[in-house]
C-alpha cells in the first residue's frame, strides 16, 4: 500500500514539475517570438502557452493546473506584477485553474472520456474556445479589480481570448505537423 502511494506520488509530482517547467519554457520562447504582438499587461494576440495550458490539463488533471498555477505565480511575482503578492496570486490561480474549470466542464457536458480517447476536432474545439473564454475573462476581470493600467477593458478581453484561442490552434499545428514531420523521418530512415 506505501509502495503504491510513493508511486503515485511521484507521479504526481512529476506532472507538476513538467507542466511547471514546460509552461516556463514556453511562456518566455512566446515572449521573445511576439514582443511585437503585444497588445496591454498580460494581453498577446498570439499566447502560444494557452494551448499548452489546455493541454497539461487535459491530459495531467490536477497536477498540471497547480504546476501551471505555479509557475504564473513566479513568472507575475518576478516580472511585470513584482511585488504585488496579491495580484500574483489571483494571477496564479486563473492561469492554471481557468483551464481545470474548462476540463471539469468538458468532462461532464461534453462527454468527453478523462483519456482523451474520444477527443474529436469539434470537441477540441469547444475545449479551446471554453478555455480561452473562461480564461480572458478571469483574467480581465482581475485585473480590473486589482485596478492594473492599460487592463480590464472590453478591448482587453476580446485581444486576450483572440490571443488565447490563435495561439492554441498554433501549437495544436505545430504539434501536428511535428509529429507527421517525424513520422516522415523515421519512414525515410528505415
């Protein structure tokens, strides 16, 4: 029975540290590729880690929403929100359980099975568009309340849910075509 239990716990841990490590790799690659793109604090058109957000939790569960949660707490208390504990936070907690509402939500509305084994395109689909929903709006809503400049606006949101939802069907792509670009090379190879 403790046998059991270390192992899942270090699987446990494992998501969280591979969901908190791949989201950091991410979110700074998306920083430099669209500094041009930027559209207010917190606000790209193109937000490559939304679709990796979706994804860690889709697949993780739990781990990968705290993992998430995790590191958007130290990238918002590092950054541009350094200091503000509280807006970290708040911050945190949207970034990597937005996405988990989202799941909790497809799971049991869309008949979605917890391993992804019936993920169709429109289901994906609905799964972006949730997410990239809940998560510009939590997020625009905070950052109104917690009175940040140039945040909270109408424009804000819709910026941020475009940003979201483009920047999931881009990494969906480049999954796609990475993994058939590989498929391709072992082909060859043989």
């Amino acid at each position: 029975m403790l046998k059991v239990l270390s192992s899942n716990f270090a699987g446990w841990l494992f998501e969280f540290a591979l969901s908190s490590v791949l989201y950091l790799i991410l979110f700074y690659l998306n920083d430099w590729l669209t500094t041009e793109l930027m559209y207010g604090l917190g606000v790209h058109w193109i937000y490559l880690p939304a679709g990796l957000r979706l994804f860690l939790i889709l697949i993780f569960g739990l781990p990968g929403a705290l993992g998430i949660g995790f590191s958007s707490f130290l990238l918002s208390y590092y950054g541009v929100f350094s200091q503000d504990l509280v807006a970290c936070i708040g911050i945190a907690l949207i970034s990597g359980f937005a996405p988990y509402l989202a799941r909790i939500f497809v799971l049991n509305n869309i008949q979605l099975e917890p391993d992804l084994s019936n993920l169709s395109l429109q289901k994906l689909m609905m799964c972006i568009l949730l997410f990239a929903l809940l998560s510009a709006g939590l997020h625009q809503w905070w950052f109104s309340i917690m009175g940040l400049e140039d945040t909270g606006t109408i424009n804000h949101f819709l910026v941020m849910l475009l940003g979201d939802i483009l920047g999931s069907l881009l990494l969906i792509a480049i999954f796609k075509y990475g993994i058939q670009l590989l498929r391709n090379t072992r082909k060859i190879a043989r």
